[in-house]
C-alpha cells in the first residue's frame, strides 16, 4: 500500500471510528445519559475523539505492514450506567449502536460502489465499506472491553457479568496476545478476517 493510499485508509478508519463512538453517545443521550453531550462528544470534530496511540499509530502500523486486518479506535465515549432507566440492558443497546452503525456505513459504501461501477470514487467506497465491516466484527468480539462483551454479559447473572466485564482493564492485553499467539490452531487475526471476507461476499464487494 503506496503513501496516499495508506492516508486515505488512516482517514476513513478515523471517521468510521468517531462515527462509531457519536452512536454511543447519541443512544446513551437518547436513553437517559446526557454525560457524552455534556462533555462536547456529539461532533464529528475530530479533536474531541482522537486517541493518539489507538486512532493513528496502531492503525498506522498495521497498514504499513501490509496486516489483513486493520482497526483502531476513537477516545471511548464516556457513558454513565447509573442515568439509564435500565443500567445493564441499556448498556448493551448503547454498546450495539457502535457496531451497527459500522455496519450501516458499509452497506451505504457497498450500495454506492455497486450503483456508481468502477468510477474513480469506487477505491474509496470499497475501502469505507471493509474498513467499517472490520470495526463492526472486532468490536463484536465478546472480549471486554469491546461492545460485544457487553452484550453477551446479558446472558449472565448480574454477579458473573459484572466479574466478567471487570476484566476490561486487562481486555486489550489478552485480544494482543490473542491475535500475536494462536493457541490450539486458533488465531483472532483469521478469525477476524475469516468473518470479514464472508461478508464482504455477503454485500457483494
């Protein structure tokens, strides 16, 4: 991936995620929370979500290496439980809104890419349309922090979940070894993109 690509790819990934942590907080708003509106974390000014390390030099890593799957992430939007009206279902509505939006912009990506045919436009529809899909799956992963994790603690009783999701602190640590170690023949790294090549074929790109 020659210089102007990898920039484009660093962009649209940056975008992808602000738009992704917008949806927390504009549920969470919706639902009760107002801590991500009060805190001016409902713009797409990119100053108010840029996270140094996750949002341009992982990224940036990645695509300088040629890695099959790229990811990163904005500032997490602050989301206060205790304002919901129903702390824990609430919470996971609010950690699906991410991920679905992701997925909206890829389908709106891929539309446009299958309406408009091989125009100078379509690398970037393609790349917005991938790029949106890899967030959407890795962040559906049910490894706390990640919004999957979230969603799956509905499945356990409040005592369980609660043990369960505190490992987020250490989250980040075990999706790295994961994805730098396979263990018994599995890898997250393919896993993830085991996922991302099926749906791409499911939005026809």
């Amino acid at each position: 991936m020659d210089l102007v690509s990898g920039l484009i790819t660093l962009t649209i990934l940056i975008f992808s995620a602000i738009l992704h942590e917008i949806a927390h907080g504009f549920v969470a708003y919706r639902l009760g929370d107002p801590t991500a509106k009060i805190m001016g974390r409902l713009t797409l000014n990119p100053k108010s979500h840029i996270d140094p390390i996750m949002s341009i030099l992982l990224p940036l890593m990645l695509i300088v290496s040629g890695s099959p799957v790229i990811f990163g992430a904005a500032k997490p939007v602050p989301v206060d439980p205790f304002n919901l009206r129903d702390g824990r279902r609430d919470m996971a509505i609010v950690a699906l809104s991410g991920p679905l939006t992701n997925v909206a912009v890829a389908i709106l990506a891929s539309l446009l890419l299958n309406l408009l045919g091989q125009t100078a436009l379509a690398p970037l529809f393609y790349v917005a349309a991938t790029i949106n899909l890899l967030l959407a799956i890795f962040n559906l992963l049910p490894i706390p922090p990640l919004d999957g994790s979230k969603v799956f603690s509905l499945l356990l009783p409040e005592k369980e979940a609660n043990a369960y999701l505190s490992l987020g602190s250490i989250g980040m640590f075990i999706i790295f070894f994961l994805l730098l170690f396979p263990l018994g023949g599995f890898s997250l790294g393919r896993f993830v993109f085991q996922l991302l090549q099926f749906s791409t074929k499911i939005l026809g790109l």
